[in-house]
C-alpha cells in the first residue's frame, strides 16, 4: 500500500467508528494501524486496527472491518511458557461471521475471498450481532468476515503478539 | 438497597449505556451488577458494572457512574503468586477525575465524599475525557468520580478478584 492509500483507509475507518459512538483522540485517529496482510487487495482482505493498550498481561483493541472485508484465518499458538492468545470479540457495529475449528456449517455467511480460497480450512460459523461476543481459545485457526455494513469489534486478550500468529495462507506477512 | 432499587439502578445504566451508543444483550441489561460497597448510598458512593468477560487472564468491564456518584478509594494486592491487578481505565461518556498516589494536586474537582472522607487518602488527579485512558499499576491506591454528567468507563485489565480488593474504608464490604 501507498500512503495515500493508508491515509485514506484510516480516514474510513475513523469515520465508521465515529459513527459508531467511539471517541478517538487526535492521536489515535491518524495512527490507526491499517493492515493488508502484505496481499495488496485491503478492500477484500484486511483490517483496521486501534489498540488502546498491549501489555504483559492483557490487551484490548477496537478492530474495524469495511463491508465484506475478511481478516484471515489465522491462530495464536503458544509463545515460551504461555499459552497461545486468549481473545474475546464483542460485536459493536455490523454483522460478524466468524469461523473456528470444529463441526462445519452446512452454509455459510461470508463468501470465502476468491484469490486465497485455499488457505480458508475451518468453516465453523458463529454470527455476532452488535453486544454478542465470542472468547477464541488459544492456538484455535479463526478467520472472520464483515456484512454489507462493514463492522467494529472489540476485542479484550491476553498480551497480543502479532509476530508469533500462524496465518494459514504462506503468502502472509502480518509484521514488516 | 432492596430489590426495586437495585432495578431502578439497573434501568438508569442501561439507559446511559443505550445513549452513549454501547449495546448490551437483554440479558446483560438485566444483570448489570449494582455496587453500593455495603455503605447504604448508593448516589454518593458506589458503581454500576457489566463484566464482559473474566477469565484467568483477563478481564472486561463497562462501569457505569452516575453524576458525581464515587467509587472509593482501593486497591488491588498480591494473589499468590500474581502481582495485583493492572487496569486500564478508558473514558467513553462523561469527566472523570481519578485519584492515585503521588504528588497532591493543588487543588481537585472532585467532592470527596462527606460522611466517608477519612477513608480517602490519595489525591493526585488525573482528568479524563472520552477517548482519553490511564492505567493503575497493581497495589496502588486509587478512587475516582464522575462529573455532573455521569461517566462510562471502559476498564480493561488482568483478572477481577473483587473479593481480594482492600478498602481504606473499613466499613466496605464489596463482596456481599
């Protein structure tokens, strides 16, 4: 991604929080971590990042998705002595699909993206409304997908670590 | 504080929650947690909670203050092993002044409360508007107050022991 492109992926996820009711500071606003998973398709693939703190116990996040915008399946294995990443996604605004290990759904919501078809394996949904949530045990593979109305969850964890995720797609580089 | 004032709290949390744009299930409105400390006053003294989650790592909560209504002065100490909890605390509607140790400041906008002002000792403010957050290191005093508007806060932090909290107030109970 450009900056330009950057600039204006934060501008949109700004606006949609705004919308929300969820009060940034300055700061935040123009820091907002806009992530492409390095596949250079945002639109299909991607997420909008403010992460009000990330410490050596807990952290807590506001992650943005534009409509039908998909984060990738991906999972959070264990880091030395600790267990993987816990984490809790509380649904604000829009419609969440999320998909986890276990018993396949026989339909499903959000439309797998077309050029990673093959890195989606787990297809287990859960659908989330604004004040429904769902905890994502540790080293669990989970990938989750916006509505038409793009969506706005928080999340509350253990310490995040991104470095250390498991992206299914080899082509990911969620660090650098 | 018998039942139908409990609900009568309940309902008010709800509805400020409802109008600072946070969404809670049914089930959650019903349940909102009323704390009045065992002080009998709840309007001066006391706090409105709705725990997202809770688990052995971490913890979420929205706490609901009415105006000018106090959570008094506590902190968080060693359990075994674990340092005390850490918490964020993340304004989302409304002033809150927060109180920790350190420097006294010169001068502060809170009202200590009157029929329990011995039981407050630290006085170091910290302001806070939506969109602005602090973070209470574990074992430190610390109380806060809501403007004339009420206050939401978002408290994000590692595991809730409530019953582990040491009052300066001994006339507290939290966990009845």
């Amino acid at each position: 991604m450009n900056q330009q492109q950057i600039t204006a992926a934060r501008q949109r996820a700004a606006a949609q929080l705004s919308a929300a009711g969820i009060i940034l500071t300055p700061d935040e606003a123009v820091n907002i971590e806009v992530v492409d998973f390095g596949l250079q398709r945002l639109e299909s693939e991607g997420l909008e990042i403010v992460t009000y703190e990330n410490n050596d116990r807990y952290c807590a996040k506001e992650l943005v998705l534009f409509p039908r915008q998909t984060c990738p399946e991906h999972r959070h294995p264990p880091v030395g002595d600790e267990p993987g990443k816990r984490e809790t996604f509380r649904v604000r605004q829009g419609i969440v699909w999320l998909y986890v290990e276990g018993r396949e759904s026989a339909t499903i919501h959000a439309r797998v993206p077309e050029r990673s078809g093959l890195h989606y394996t787990v297809f287990h949904e859960i659908e989330l409304h604004p004040g429904q949530q769902y905890t994502i045990e540790p080293n669990t593979k989970h990938w989750f997908q916006a509505g038409d109305a793009g969506a706005i969850i928080s999340e509350f964890s253990s310490t995040s670590r991104d470095e250390a995720d498991v992206f299914t797609d080899p082509n990911i580089r969620r660090v650098g």
